[in-house]
C-alpha cells in the first residue's frame, strides 16, 4: 500500500530527477524518488536465490552435474554466484539431483565463494521438475527470491527488474532474451510488459517474437504454494500459464550476455565468448 506524501527539494536536484525519467522503466518524478530511495535502504532487490543445480551434463561431460562444467576456470554455479555477489544476494538454496554429493562436496557452506549455501536434494531417480524442486525449498523463502537454472550464463540488472516485478505487482516475472532464432525455446507474446502466453518451440517463421525464456525468475511465495508437493511439476507447463491468466506473469527483456549450455555445441560458444560478470 502507497501513501501520498509533499517533499520540498532544491530546483538542481529536480533537474538532475527530470533527466533520469526515460518514460519506459521510470515515468515521473515519484516512481524515480521511489526508485533512489529503495537503493539506498536496500529494498532493491530480493534477499535469496534459489538454483535450480540438479540436471545432467551433456553426453560428453556425463561424469558431472551440470554444476560443475566449467567455463572459462570457473564453474557454471560459480559464475551465477558471481552474478548474484554482483548486486550483494549471497543467501542461496541449492537444489540438488544427479551427483549432487559432488557439487555439495565442492561448495561446502558457500563460505570459500562469498555466498551462505542451504541445499535441498532432489531423488535423482525420481525428478520433480522445476517446481517440484522449488517446493522442496519452501521453508527457506519468506518474500520475493530469485529462481536461476543451471542451464545458462546470465548478466541481467536484478534490482531493473526487481522495480518492474515489484511495479507491476506481478506473482512472477521472467527475464527474456532474444535470440536470432526462437524455434528451440518457449515464446513469449508480450502486451506492454504483461506475458499473455508462451508458445513452445514454434516455427520461426510463426513465432510471436524472438524473446525466450532465459532461466531467470523473480517468484513471490505464493507462486511456491500453487506448486503440489511431491509431484512432478514445471513451472513452464503448469504454473506460468496460469498466472498468465490472471495477469500476474510479467516479462523483463534485457540484452546483457546470455548462453545457453545444455548442448556440446551450446556450451564450446559459451567458453569462447562468455566475458564473465564485470
């Protein structure tokens, strides 16, 4: 709930606001007061981040989790970590499944990376999808948090898309990324910054827009509690249509660096041109 309020400033200072109102993430004076003041007492960004780390490795790297591929002298997980550090989230959940002893065995606490680890495991044998594993991280989230996978590098501005999250009042927002051809990913079809459907791996000459899903969520709990416990579950398939439908899944297009590695070829892109987090 906001409340109105009459704030007197120097006439440079609301010089200096007007030129920061972009019409597009910031439209007025207020929402950029809003905007300054949110930095500076650290509500900028969510707390938490739950990684989604219990997926296999391509065929020719079967011999570890996912997690543990490395690019460029770094760990997948570890250059997430670097992302998160980047905008001071160090609070994460881990979430386990094939070999996870080894990524468990790597990390420990967290402590030699900057960052404070809980794990949840995943039966590895029996996959629960990416809410079923949310949902076994339930007890750890208590207000917004991010949601990454383990499937892609990232550079994304968290606390740019935490204000369009918070904004819009949305249950979940996705960040987009746009790719030369979207036939191999989910879609998404835009209104504003509203996501009304995504279509899954459409012809590129039919797809609604080249903007995919990049791997990357802000969720609210409530999202966590529409997911049922201990069965399979995608938020792509069964939760995201959903809030869809009620208005409340939002899209955040951004262009920073992004590289899909679930592939041999995907991934040998990836150590060639991923420049890390600056």
């Amino acid at each position: 709930m906001k409340e109105r309020i009459t704030i007197t400033l120097d006439k440079k200072l609301i010089e200096q606001l007007d030129k920061r109102i972009d019409g597009n993430e910031i439209k007025n004076r207020s929402q950029e007061i809003e905007r300054i003041l949110e930095d500076a007492l650290g509500f900028s960004i969510p707390s938490r981040a739950i990684i989604l780390a219990g997926g296999k490795s391509d065929k020719s790297n079967y011999r570890l989790p996912k997690a543990l591929v490395k690019i460029r002298g770094k760990t997948v997980l570890e250059n997430i970590f670097d992302l998160l550090k980047k905008y001071g989230i160090r609070d994460v959940i881990i979430c386990l499944g094939y070999l996870g002893n080894l990524v468990r065995a790597y990390f420990g606490d967290g402590s030699k990376f900057g960052v404070n680890i809980d794990y949840v495991d995943e039966n590895p044998k029996k996959p629960l999808g990416t809410g079923g594993a949310i949902k076994l991280a339930r007890e750890f989230v208590k207000d917004s948090f991010i949601v990454s996978n383990c499937d892609e590098l990232k550079d994304i501005n968290i606390p740019r898309m935490f204000r369009l999250h918070k904004r819009k009042n949305a249950l979940a927002t996705i960040a987009l990324t746009t790719v030369s051809d979207p036939s191999g990913y989910g879609v998404a079809r835009l209104d504003g910054s509203r996501i009304i459907e995504f279509v899954e791996k459409p012809k590129k000459s039919e797809a609604p827009s080249y903007l995919v899903n990049s791997g990357f969520y802000i969720l609210e709990p409530r999202v966590v509690d529409m997911i049922p416990e201990g069965k399979f579950c995608m938020l792509e398939e069964f939760i995201f249509p959903k809030l869809a439908e009620q208005g409340k899944l939002r899209g955040f297009p951004f262009s920073g660096q992004w590289f899909d590695i679930s592939s041999s070829e995907n991934l040998e892109k990836a150590r060639r041109l991923w420049k890390g987090i600056n």
